[in-house]
C-alpha cells in the first residue's frame, strides 16, 4: 500500500490542479463525472445535499450553514475548494477532515478506473468526498461548486436547496465576459422545483436569476408567499430583524461576512423542514442552532483565512480575497483599521496570473509599505512584475521605496515582521495560496 504522500504525489501528477496550473486543468462538463459516480455505485444519490456557488464568499457561506447544521445535531459533510494548507481540508465531516488513510484507500480501490478515465484533480477530489459522506452516512452535506455552476462537476447532484451568493468579474475566460453571462453560468445550478436563494443581485444580474426561476418553476413574490421558492437575500431583511434580537453574533470578523451571513440565514430558513431521510424525517434548525452556528463557525468547521488575526504585535491580519470584487472589503476593512489603530500598515501581497491585477492593484491603500512576493504555484506573478505594475500615490508618505520584492511568501513575511513596530499593522493576503503558505508560520 502506498503513503499517504505517495497518493497525494500521484493525484497531483496524473491529474493537473486548476490551482497549480490554471486553465489547463478545466475541464467544463459532466460525462467524467457520471461515469466516476457510476463507477461508484452513486454515492451522490445517498445523502442530501445544499448547493452553493458564486464568485465570492461562497466558502464563508458555506461553513456557516454547515456550522448550524452541526449544532443542529446533524452529522454534516462539507467539501470546498481550494485547500490552504492540507489537502484534506477539503473533505470534512463535522469540522474533521478526512482521515488520510482513507485518501490513501479510494485512490489504491480507484487507480485503474482513474487512470483510464483521466478525469481532472477536482473530478477526483469530489468523487472521493461523495463516496466518503456516503460510506459515513452523513445526515446531509453542504457542497461548494467549484467554478462556475452550469458545468461544474458538482452541478450532478439534485439538491434540498441551491444557493448563489453573488456575481463579480472573476474566470472570465470560462465564464464569459459580462456580469450577465457569468450569473447564466453560475445560475446552471438551479433545479426545477428545487428552491433557491440569491445573496446579492444587481440591475444586470437579477433578471437573469428570474429568467432561470420561471423557467424552473420557482418563481413568486416573496419568502412569506406559498408559491415562492427562490428568494434574493439582500432584500430579505432577516439578519438585521434577528441582529436587534441580539443573534446572532459572528465569529467572523471581515465586514464583507455581513452578506456571506445574510446568505446563510435566508438558506438556513428557507431549507428549515426539509424532508431528510427516514431516519431524521424533517430538517429542524432552531434559532437557538443559528446562534451556535454563526457565534463558532470556525471553531465547529475549522474555517481559516477569513480576516483572521495571526498575532497581535504588531498586530497581523489574513485574509483570502483575491479578485477586485472581494479586495474592495478587504481595503476598505484595512483603511478602517488603519485609522482606527494606528501605526504603519504593513501589506504582504501576491496573486495569481488569471486574476484582474492592475485593478486589484489600484483598489489597495496608499499609505502603505509593500512587500510583494509570489507563492509556490506556477500561476504566481513574479513578485518583481507586482512590484512594476504597483502605481503609489504621489501623496504616499512611503513612495516607489516602500515597494519591494521578495522571492517567498516567507520571506516576505520576514521583512514586515522586521521593519513594524508592535504597534503597526501587517496585511498577508491577495491570494489563497499566499494566505496557505502564511497558515503554517504562524501558532494557532
């Protein structure tokens, strides 16, 4: 039998990761799917399932939901991509990932199958976590698209309940070019009859969702109407109504999490007494399950890299946005901080090749000492190029000077860590890989 490490080198090699190498490993469609889960036996079949796509915040959302699930009482898997720092993180049941002798084992019981397949690194990664929740007998599972919707590998399963969380301009090459063609994608995922709930809509998205949900069936007026079954979050309500009644409070601290946890809410409350299994008949959340859920969802699904605080000083902050849609939080959260706590701001920062850099770049604060570095994956920009296309104000009290370049995350991180004072301010972010590089340097 082969290590673990073995197993691992091997899926990496014989199955490319779109987070290694980007555009080579895409490979839009289901026909490799349908044939793993039938070579399977359908573990997709075997448990029921939540469904959540979008550009951002559709990680945050779907650990909070898993979270609440999990205070609920139920035994709950939960498969997101892509990891930080351990494969596994990936696959968990109940907050604990997947043991590594069970990797081991579905690759050594799939190989043959695998290797005439040539199904893609995440065409794998999903078929073993559906046959894991299914050996395990999850009570029910809450799944991450991987990119897109309409031909995600994950788009197999028939779900209680899909979720949208929102449309930003990210994978335009695959997803296509305006906000409009990126929601038709995204909104493959819903089903006829199946209902659904939208986190943010816009003039240029929302007609698209309805288009999608009169075609579907699920069309209606509001989340009180009994014909209605898909419902846009952001006009809902819910959380501030709750949030006057004290609950529920966050463990998540970034202010772009106020939408990520209206999300939740709504689907939490829309998929509320769903038919199950025969062994839990109806789907029973209390408010009480809310409050647990939203107050320990890192705790309860070990969710890291959201805002998080790595060492109070000089005080050092995470944080895994990394297109211009999720940055625009994290700048505006930094600025805030910046002014309310003082100091200098630190900003280690790296992204990745497909991303729209130059206007990430222009949306990061001024008065800032840059770090720029470049993570281990093929996709990394050169920490050099970052550091050119960089534009400082002519205002900056730290100028082209304060940019520069290193050749690691961890080296990067160094000289931040050398050049602050504890009372200034250290950023690590603009990439998940950079984010999963920092985990391990830090005590947790």
């Amino acid at each position: 039998m082969k290590s673990y490490s073995e197993i691992l080198s091997y899926l990496y090699a014989s199955q490319p990761a779109f987070h290694d190498v980007g555009a080579a490993a895409y490979k839009p469609g289901l026909a490799n799917t349908y044939a793993l889960m039938e070579h399977l036996g359908n573990p997709h079949l075997r448990f029921p399932s939540i469904h959540i796509a979008g550009t951002n915040g559709k990680g945050s959302t779907s650990h909070l939901i898993a979270a609440v699930l999990q205070s609920a009482g139920y035994k709950v898997g939960l498969y997101t991509s892509p990891h930080l720092v351990d494969f596994r993180e990936r696959i968990r049941i109940n907050g604990q990932v997947i043991p590594e002798q069970r990797v081991v084992r579905f690759v050594e019981e799939n190989r043959t199958f695998l290797d005439s397949l040539h199904p893609s690194f995440f065409e794998s990664t999903m078929a073993m976590a559906f046959a894991y929740f299914a050996e395990e007998k999850v009570d029910i599972a809450v799944i991450e698209v991987g990119l897109g919707g309409r031909l995600d590998s994950t788009n197999i399963i028939t779900p209680l309940l899909s979720v949208i969380t929102n449309i930003g301009m990210d994978h335009t090459e695959f997803l296509g070019d305006t906000l409009a063609k990126i929601a038709a994608e995204k909104a493959g995922i819903i089903k006829p009859n199946v209902p659904c709930v939208i986190g943010e809509t816009d003039p240029e998205t929302a007609p698209v969702f309805i288009a999608k949900a009169q075609e579907c069936g699920i069309w209606g007026e509001g989340l009180e109407t009994t014909n209605c079954r898909i419902w846009f979050a952001d006009q809902c309500g819910y959380l501030r109504r709750c949030r006057e009644r004290d609950v529920p409070t966050c463990e998540l601290q970034g202010i772009y999490q106020d939408k990520n946890q209206q999300t939740a809410y709504v689907a939490l409350k829309a998929v509320n007494g769903a038919r199950l299994t025969m062994h839990h008949a109806q789907l029973t959340i209390s408010a009480a399950d809310i409050a647990e859920g939203f107050a320990k969802v890192c705790t309860l699904t070990g969710l890291r890299g959201r805002w998080e605080t790595l060492a109070e000083q000089p005080l050092t902050i995470c944080d895994t946005g990394h297109n211009s849609h999720g940055i625009r939080y994290v700048a505006e959260q930094l600025e805030t901080l910046h002014r309310t706590h003082g100091g200098r701001l630190h900003i280690v920062f790296g992204m990745v090749s497909d991303k729209d850099v130059e206007v990430v770049l222009s949306l990061l604060p001024k008065d800032a000492t840059y770090y720029f570095t470049q993570a281990h994956t093929h996709r990394a920009i050169p920490a050099d190029q970052l550091k050119s296309l960089y534009s400082p104000s002519p205002l900056s009290p730290v100028g082209k000077e304060g940019c520069m370049a290193f050749p690691t995350v961890a080296d990067a991180i160094a000289a931040a860590q050398k050049n602050a004072t504890p009372d200034d301010i250290i950023f690590i972010g603009g990439s998940n890989y950079v984010v999963g590089e920092a985990l391990p340097l830090f005590s947790h």
